[in-house]
C-alpha cells in the first residue's frame, strides 16, 4: 500500500522538506488546488507525477477570492478524503495551512492585476482574480516548484497565472492540462455537487450550446449571430447567462479580426444558486 502523504501546516515546514529534495537535486511538481479533489484534480497530480521528482498538493480554501454573498462557508472541505485519493496516486506532500498562515495579523500585501485579468470574470467577481493570483503567488514562492499545474476549465485564470509568473520572474513553469469532463460532456468542479438532480441533467446543455457555436463559427458563420443564438439556447433552458464570447486564446482580448488569430469561446451561466464556467477552442 503506497505511504500517506507528508501533510504540512506551515510555509516554514514545506520549505524545509524541499530544501532537502533540492539537495538530492530532485524536481518539483505542484498542484494547487481548494480541496474537494475531483478526477480532473487528479488528472492534474498524475500529470505532475510524469513531470516532477516530488509532487505537493496544496489544499487551502482561499479566504480572499470569495465575496461577502459568495459560498466561501460551505465551500466543500474534505481533506481526509482528498488525502485518501492522494496516497493512491504517491504524492509525497500536501500543504494544508489554515487562513491564518496564509494571512496573519496584520497582512496588507495583494496582487493587482491587468492583462488578461481584465473583463469577463471580472465584470461580475471583481474581487476574484487578485485573490486568486495573491494566493497562488504565495503558495509558488512557498514552495518554489520547477512547475505548477492547472485545468483549462478555468481558462481566464491560468492566462492570468501564466502572465503573473511572466511579469513577476516567478522561477516555475506554470502548465495547463484539458479539461475533464463527465462522459455527457459537463465539466468537472467541485461546484457541480451543488445542483440538483435536475438541474444535473440541465447542465450539459453549455458544452452542446458551446460546440454548436463553435462549430457554426469554425464553418464560416458571423461569430456574434452564432453566440446570440447561443445565449438564446442557454436562457431557454433556464440558465441566466453572464457572458458567451469568443476572445483571443492568448491574451483574452477582443478579437482583431485576423485569420489566423487563436481563438476561445468561454462561458459563465448560473443555473438555479449554481454558476457553472467552460470554455472550448474556436
């Protein structure tokens, strides 16, 4: 039976314990994620095991990327689960600080952003990204790992990453895997376990709006007349839609028009108390 993961509390102990992997001369590998883990977080600690000597998966439930009316309080938290899952796969270690670690008395230091951070998500979290990128800064620089590794799924979120590591000369490549899906196409995330049944079976209606559209678009269609239909489809169903949009796969900004320009669709809906977010290549 594979051994336990190492589980450590504080900056101070996962220093040290990589300071002794750096001695050996090993590579490192992270993951970090908010518990809750998932096959698609898996995917990613596997993907980390092929790429790292040592892998630490981080759990932290981050306080500062959540606002006052969000589900910061019953955010799902089970760590002696996630921990199970993780000594099938062999991760050697999991930095699980409290909020306190993470932000102690007096803490006043936060990421601020622009780039591909502007917009979208932004327009309905505004408080999101600097959370994200101010936790994720911290826990790369805990940790120092040769490389980090996120999900598509959450596409904005690692070109935010990928530009904060760029601009602050953060010395860890910072990896993006596909996303995972259900075999009936919806995406994995924790959130999922908040819908109803029902509302489970209405779900998977974003990733067919989605290759519909994008199918559509990849076949010559005008892009805007394809994603109008798109939101019309979704609001059918009973989704209230915050944004369909195709944009610069790089850089998140607006399409310039040019033919060989990369190309994402990337959606956020809510269904019923539940906002779900996907994307797909153009």
């Amino acid at each position: 039976m594979p051994a336990s993961p190492t589980i450590y509390r504080t900056v101070d102990d996962l220093r040290a314990a990589v300071a002794a992997w750096r001695r050996d001369g090993l590579r490192v590998g992270m993951v970090p994620t908010m518990g809750a883990l998932h096959s698609g977080h898996l995917e990613l600690v596997r993907a980390a095991r092929e790429r790292a000597d040592r892998v630490i998966v981080t759990i932290f439930v981050n306080p500062t990327q959540f606002a006052p009316n969000e589900d910061f309080g019953s955010y799902p938290r089970t760590e002696a689960g996630d921990v199970a899952k993780l000594t099938e796969i062999g991760v050697e270690a999991v930095f699980a600080p409290n909020a306190n670690e993470m932000y102690p008395a007096g803490y006043a230091t936060t990421v601020s952003l622009a780039g591909p951070a502007v917009g979208l998500e932004t327009d309905f979290r505004p408080h999101f990204f600097s959370g994200v990128a101010t936790v994720v800064s911290k826990l790369l620089i805990a940790g120092f790992p040769d490389v980090a590794l996120f999900g598509e799924k959450d596409y904005q979120q690692l070109m935010v990453l990928r530009q904060m590591a760029r601009d602050l000369r953060l010395p860890t490549e910072i990896v993006g895997l596909p996303t995972i899906r259900e075999p009936d196409g919806l995406a994995l995330s924790s959130r999922n376990a908040y819908l109803s049944a029902e509302e489970r079976q209405l779900a998977t209606t974003i990733s067919r709006v989605m290759r519909k559209a994008a199918g559509e678009i990849q076949a010559g269609a005008a892009i805007e007349p394809a994603l109008s239909e798109g939101r019309v489809a979704l609001e059918a169903a009973g989704f209230r839609v915050d944004y369909l949009v195709v944009r610069n796969a790089d850089t998140l900004a607006e399409l310039d028009g040019s033919a060989a320009e990369p190309r994402r669709m990337l959606v956020a809906a809510w269904l019923g108390k539940t906002r779900l977010i996907d994307n797909i290549a153009v």
